[in-house]
DNA sequence: TTTAGTCTGGCAACCGTTTGCAAGGGAGGA
DNA sequence: TCCTCCCTTGCAAACGGTTGCCAGACTAAA
C-alpha cells in the first residue's frame, strides 16, 4: 500500500496538519520541521492523494477534453497543444473519444465532472440545451460551436470558405458541391451560410455526411452524377475520400473536378494530388482553450481564430 | 452547486446510508424506499461523486492510457478499441500523450496514480527499472514491452520482421538498411534481432531515430549513401519519411530502393507508392490490454498477437 | 404466546487531505 | 518583570461517500 500522509506523520512524530502544510503552504511550517518532514516523505515515497485533495479544496488540477473521433488527424495538434499548454499551468488533460455518439459523450461528461475543474468539448455532438444543462456541473470551454454565454474559441470558418470560393470562382468553377458534415455541425452551417450568400454560385448541397473518408467515398458517385465542377468538402478527411471515390470511377482530379476540403491535416500533404484545404488553427485554438477555462471567471469570452487558404494541386481551371 | 448525498437524504427524511445503499446495494433497501429516493435524487440531479466514492471504496472505474505520441495514427485505432472495450465492462478511459518525453511520461503516471484503477503503457519510453517502481503504485499493463511478471501485450514483431526480410531477399535484396526507432523501444530490438540472425544478409544500421517522418526524412541521405537496395524502418511514418527525403534526392521507390514500413497505418495506404508495411494488430492490443487491466489478479499474463505482412508498392525487385 | 429468523434502516467510523481556530513558547519592548 | 505579538504546531471539523454493526419491526414456526 502506497504511504498516506499519516504514515509520514507518525515516521516523524508530528501531526499530520503540519505534513499537509509542509507541502501545500511552506512557509507556515518551521524550515527544520519541514526538513524532517520531507525527509520521511521521500524516504516512504509518500504522494499526496490528489483526489483525496481534491475533496476539500474543490481543484483537481485536472481538466478533460473531448473529441468526436481521435483517429481524425485534425484533432491531435489541437490535443498535444492544450496538454502542452496546460502543463505550463500545472495542469494535466485527459482526453476523451466519443465515437460520434451523442450518449458517450454525455456519459463521458458525467464521468468527467468533479473528477476535473472543466471540460473543452471540441466539435461536440450534444445539441446546444444539453451542454447547457451539463454546464450547471461543469465549467466548459467549446471549440468550434457558439452557445450563448460560453466560453468559444471558433475558428474563422466562414473566412475560410469565402477565401476557397473566391479561389474556385477565379478558376472559373460556377458549379460547385457542397459536401457537409454530420447533423447539427456548426462547421457545416457555417460553410454554407457563406456559399449560400456568395452570388452567382450554381450550388449542390449534399449531406449530412460522416465526417471521415467513408463520408466522401459514399457521395462520390453523386457528386460526379450532379455536373458541378468544383467541391468544398465538411474537412480533408471527406475530400480525400471523395477524390478517391472519384479516381475510382476514372474521374480525374482536379482535371475534371477540382476538391477543397478543411483542416489541413498531413494525409492532405501527402496526397497525389496534394489537396488544396483551408488550414484550421488546431493548435492555437487548443491553448487558447485552456486559457480559456483557466480564466473563466471571466463568463462567455469568445475567441475567434484566422483561417488561411493553402493552394495545392487538388483545384485548378475548370473545364471549358 | 451539485446535489449531494446529505441533500437528498435530507430532502426525503432518510439517513445518508440509505441514499448510499439506494445506488450501490439496492437489494438492501425497501423497493418503496428506494423509489422515493431515487425520486429525490432526480429531482435534485444528484449524481454520485465519483472521486468521493473512490476513496472509500479503492476502485475509481477508470483507467489511464498512455501514449507516446497521439499524432501518430498508429495509436488511435488502439485507444478507440481500448475504450470501447472499457466501456462494455463499466470502466472508462483516460488517455494522456507524453509528447516522447520520459519525464512527462512519468510525471502521468503519477498523476493517474489514485484516479484510475490501472493504467495501460503503450511503447513506453521509460526504463524498465522505472515502470517496475512506479508499478508498486498503480497497477500496470504494458503494451509492446517485455517486463519480468508484468501483464504485458506484445506484438509478434519477430514474425513480422521475419516475413518483411524474406520477402525481401526473395526480390534479390542482399544489403538491407534497417532504420531504428527510439532508443529502448522493444520493437527495435526485436527488430534488429531477427535481422542480425537471419544468414546471408548485409546489414547497415541506423538509430536511434525519432519514431516520425522527420526521423525518415534525417537519415535519408545516409541510407542512401550506403548503398542498401531495400530498408526496413521502425514504422510506416518513418518509412513515409524516408520516402519523402529519397524522392526529394530523385531516388526512386521502389525502382531504386524499396522500402518497407511497420503498423499498416492509414496514410500508408494513401501515399505513392502504397506501402508495403507489417500490420500490427493495434485493435486487438487495445482490446486485450483493458481485459489485462481488469482480470490482472492473474499477475503477469503476457498475450503475443499476430502480425502480418502486406505487399503494396513500395517494395520490388532489386537492380541487378 | 414465545422464539427464532429476516428485513430494513440508523449510527458512526473511516477513506486521505485541508484549514480555521486556538494554544504554547519565545522574543522584544516598555 | 510583565505584556504583546509572532511563529509554530496541534486539534478537530469538513469534503462526499461507503460499510460493518446493531436494533427495531415483522413474519413465521413452534
């Protein structure tokens, strides 16, 4: 059995409020005492039980974080940036994977409460009542969803659509396809709201789609059958699905149908063709998530990040 | 603030014990008891406090996984299966990325110790003496890891290397380069075992390497300059990596050098070539670690799966 | 009616820490 | 020499639960 802090009291005789003190406020503690103390407690290798702590003080010195689906490459950067992040802050992240189910990630919020002082939930599932009902719990900080008076950090979607249709409308693409995402996706509605508001655009809408490269794969053969020469894809995953749904049926890209997709994540890079994205702050937007929680005394506060357009070789001229 | 156990006793003029048994004894209680209880507790949404309950009961239903590097698609399919395997049994996971840094990897560990009931090690980087230390805190399973009475999952590594090398040599390839991974990662040694005993073979070592493409990307010149025809890397990232560096020096693969890779991650399938790689079983291991976890009464059980190798495009015949 | 057994629920100790309060001792000032 | 004040430490309650033990109320058997 590990040692607890009365085992180190008794190994030097003193009271266990004054071994407490000895690690948690120092200088209230007499330098000789704190000697000995420290002595017995790395001799017995004592730790302090920090859930135990976290009984009376209320801090965990935790926070959780919730994914839709860690094998998305997108998620990671933004992952190791807030655990990096955190650390500086002396906190520690424990991530989290709902396999885009709404209940596991209900669950899993349940579980997380009180054993962390706040959750991120990126891209999260739950409709916008839910996690505010949770939120009575728990402290949240949400990544790319806006929900009245909570703490967001948003990435510059909108932004980046514009910049991709501009890109796609100067290549002379006036049909374009729109590839969306899963039910209820703030992304999605974001990207659309933006093409849907851009004139002179022949527009397709098809969705909701899984958000990975099976969603691609799956309209493929609808987007070829809808004549649109160009595609905005939900993220990268989707857009390299469908490229490869569409070299499947003998469809060139971008010779006939140029792709754009989101995130920018490496599979995209490596890609032939490399695929034109819009890249996606991941990792800023993951340390501005802890910061986030870290200060929310201060209530709402809503950060947006800048999306940047990244040319490759998945767009070019439309056909004539 | 959450209800607790005091507020509902209260509410319904019963004894805490009561609430307490109503949820983790109901046969103990009165079928018309329990119902007004449970009719209180959900009134007041109150919900067990788990980091409560865990330090009088010792068991916590979670339990931690630790990675090296979450980036590396290699890992998420394992943490995915782990955690749906986990949540069949009642259990959940928290998963933390140690960024390759054997100091934070430890420093997880610590913090896991007293919140979870277990913790799985995946390719840790720490030493052998260390994880036998920190074992007598929390219970461990280590996954591709050899370590005396440890419960461990291990990979048929051997199995593998061996199928990648003759299949090798039946192209014609005599000087093979192997390139290593980590220093004390289990999978390089085994790796560099099989080849060092296999006859009639001419090899040139390179390591330690970091386990990514950049660690590919370094030696690339080297393995070029060292005139080995084929090269066995540490995983698919390194050999993508490689590849990279080779076609950057107009080397090309498999023509002039063929290269094979471990894992049988995805953007392995999607590169150009399409590599040929040694499936690791990362599913399975995820799955058979948690059930490790949970029977490990049975002390140190060591399951090996297998692996297997895929041809792609990576690999060809050697110029003659 | 007495006796033994079964249900049910209260009591209180305990898990490992923190923290407000108070007491004892020593030092410095008057 | 006496009074303050500060420093150091102990005491005990609290955090939110769980659980062994005990007692009262019934039930059923004798």
């Amino acid at each position: 059995m590990a040692a607890t802090i009365k085992d180190v009291a008794r190994t030097c005789g003193v009271h266990v409020s004054t071994v407490s003190r000895t690690f948690s406020a120092p200088h209230l503690v007499n330098p000789a005492t704190r000697a000995r103390v420290l002595a017995a407690a790395d001799d017995l290798g004592y730790r302090p039980n920090r859930a135990a702590r976290a009984l009376t003080t209320g801090r965990t010195f935790n926070m959780g974080l919730i994914v839709a689906d860690i094998a998305n490459p997108f998620f990671p950067p933004l992952i190791k940036a807030a655990q990096a992040q955190a650390r500086g802050r002396d906190y520690h992240v424990f991530v989290a994977d709902t396999d885009e189910d709404p209940r596991v990630e209900e669950e899993l919020i349940r579980t997380f409460t009180k054993q962390v002082d706040g959750v991120l939930l990126c891209s999260p599932r739950l409709s916008n009542r839910m996690i505010e009902r949770l939120a009575e719990d728990v402290p949240f900080v949400v990544v790319n969803r806006r929900i009245k008076g909570m703490p967001a950090v948003l990435m510059n979607v909108a932004q980046g659509a514009r910049h991709a249709l501009e890109h796609l409308t100067g290549l002379g693409h006036r049909r374009i396809a729109l590839v969306s995402g899963p039910i209820g996706s703030w992304t999605s509605n974001e990207m659309q709201g933006v093409a849907a508001e851009t004139p002179g655009l022949d527009l397709v809408f098809f969705g909701p789609n899984q958000p990975k490269e099976a969603g691609g794969l799956a309209v493929a053969a609808d987007v070829a059958a809808c004549g649109a020469s160009a595609v905005l894809a939900y993220n990268d995953l989707v857009a390299l699905g469908l490229i490869e749904g569409l070299s499947a049926m003998e469809i060139g890209v971008p010779d006939q149908i140029s792709v754009i997709g989101f995130d920018d994540i490496l599979p995209g890079r490596l890609n032939r063709p490399k695929l034109t994205t819009v890249a996606m702050p991941a990792a800023a937007a993951g340390r501005m998530a802890v910061d986030l929680l870290l200060q929310s005394g201060g209530e709402g506060a809503t950060v947006t990040l800048d999306t940047a357009l990244i040319v490759r070789e998945s767009t070019g001229r439309a056909q004539t």
